[in-house]
C-alpha cells in the first residue's frame, strides 16, 4: 500500500511539473509574440494618429495624440492626390493582375504536381529561377520591350510584369502544397466521369483554398504598393496608381505631412480589408500543417 501511494504522489508531481513548463514556454511565447505585434502595429498607429494633426502641430508634437482632430486632411488628400482616379487604376491592375495570376499559377501548378512528364522538373526548376531574379534590374529592358511593343502608358502596361515577375513564387506555394493531396481523390473522381478539368476546378481548387489565399494576399500586396514599375512605365496622370499619387505630397520645398498620413492611412484599408476576409483561409492552412506534421 505505501508503494503504491508513493508511486501514486510521484506520479502527481511529475505532472504538476510537466504543467508547469509548459505554461512559461506558452507565456514567453505570448510575451514575444505581444512584442513583436507591437513593434510593428506602432508605426501605423502613428501614421493613423498624425493623420488627424495640422502642418504646425504635426512640427511642434509628432508623437504625442492630436490636441484638435483636423478631419480636413483627408479632404486635401483626396483633392490632392485626385485619390478617385488613383484608387480605380490601382484596383483595376491589382484585382486584374492577382485574378490572372493566381489562375495561370494554379493551372500550372496542377500539372506540375499531379502529372508526371518528360519536361516536368525543368519547367518546374525554370519558374523557381525566376524567383532568383532581382526584379528592379529589369526596368530598362521592360521600358524598352513596352516602348516597341507601344504598350506604355495604357490602362494594362502594368499588368505584364506584374503577372510574370509574381508567377514563379505563385507556383511555388501552389506546387507544394497541391503535392501532399492524396491521388486516391482523383482516382474515385475520374472513376465518376470527371475531366481533367472537372477535378481541378472542383476538387483541387477547393482543397487549395488555404494556399491560395496566402497567393492573394501575397500578390495584392505586391501589386498594390509597387512603385518602380509604375514611375517608369506610366507618366500619364490619367493612369498612375496609388504609390505614384502619393509621392505628389512631397513638394520641392515642403510637404504636407498631415494630408500625407491620411493619404497613407486612406491606402492601408483595402489591404487590411483583403486580409480580414482572407485571414480564416490562412488559419486553416497553417493548423492543417501542423496536423500533418
């Protein structure tokens, strides 16, 4: 009996103590995390707040909140910038370049990843190259590829190296990730008179729908800040995008920073808002590796 006691209040301990290591691993790991959301939360929560300063408050006081909320700003910066124009044309090219994207990267991935053929690995080893290649040292030659091809200064100009430079990163994910689905799925698909086709548009971009939310997000994101291809490509006001007008704040002697804050402040919503609607995609994914792993 007291063996068996014994071995019972052992037995208890070791498993307060097992309890207990891992509760301050979870806290440091909660510590960390806390401080790195707040380190990189801080600066758009003191673009948000300067957003609402006037020029002379903004010079006197640029950490402090604002003593009067001046919601002109975001009138000027709308005036300014002629944000109606900017925000369009960087929609359109965005959503265009993302949808067209995310549809070719998907195809091809799905013939990478579930066929086998004489090419496969060195289609797929090309378009991971691509992934190596600096972007910014193709700004000449894209300049002068668009110049004889007269493409510059059109509502698509910008549609062409977006799309190519973000494929083999698109790919990329897309490869992995379509991999590590069992065929048995394809086999009882084809078995039921399903195309080719058929399964990709309604087996296996339905089970993607993890990575290809991290592709969206990805490419929205690149597409909606990008500024060297746009200052290069297009110089007709009609056709900027929103990075382009955004840089018409800073004049040659001064610059509006309170209208600039808002200008900013007024940009970051759709990526925020494509985010959000994506966010739970995402979740999944990353808990459906873990699972496997």
């Amino acid at each position: 009996m007291e063996t068996t006691v014994k071995t019972s209040t052992g037995s208890q301990i070791e498993r307060r103590k097992s309890r207990k290591k891992p509760g301050w691993k979870r806290l440091m790991i909660y510590i960390v995390l806390i401080l790195f959301a707040i380190v990189n939360a801080y600066p758009i929560i003191w673009m948000v707040i300067n957003s609402f300063k006037s020029e002379s408050e903004f010079a006197v006081n640029q950490f402090g909140f604002p003593r009067e909320f001046v919601l002109e700003n975001y009138q000027n910066a709308w005036e300014i910038a002629n944000f109606g124009v900017l925000f369009k044309n960087s929609i359109f090219i965005c959503v265009a370049a993302t949808v067209i994207t995310v549809l070719i990267g998907a195809l091809a991935s799905y013939f990478l990843s579930r066929f086998s053929f004489k090419m496969n690995k060195f289609i797929y080893t090309f378009f991971i190259f691509g992934m190596l290649i600096p972007i910014h040292a193709t700004l000449v030659p894209m300049f002068i590829l668009m110049r004889n091809l007269g493409l510059l200064n059109t509502p698509i100009t910008l549609l062409f190296p977006y799309i190519a430079f973000h494929l083999p990163i698109t790919i990329f994910i897309l490869t992995s990730f379509m991999k590590a689905f069992p065929k048995d799925i394809e086999e009882s698909a084809i078995m039921d008179g399903c195309g080719i086709f058929r399964i990709f548009w309604s087996i296996v971009l339905p089970m993607s729908r993890p990575a290809l939310a991290t592709v969206v997000i990805l490419n929205f994101i690149y597409n909606w800040n990008e500024f060297s291809f746009a200052l290069v490509l297009i110089n007709d006001p009609a056709f900027q995008t929103l990075p382009l007008g955004l840089a018409n704040f800073a004049g040659q002697f001064t610059t509006n920073y309170g209208a600039q804050m808002a200008g900013l402040t007024m940009s970051l919503i759709p990526i925020i808002a494509i985010y959000l609607m994506l966010e739970k995609e995402i979740v999944k994914g990353m808990t459906a590796g873990a699972v496997k792993g």
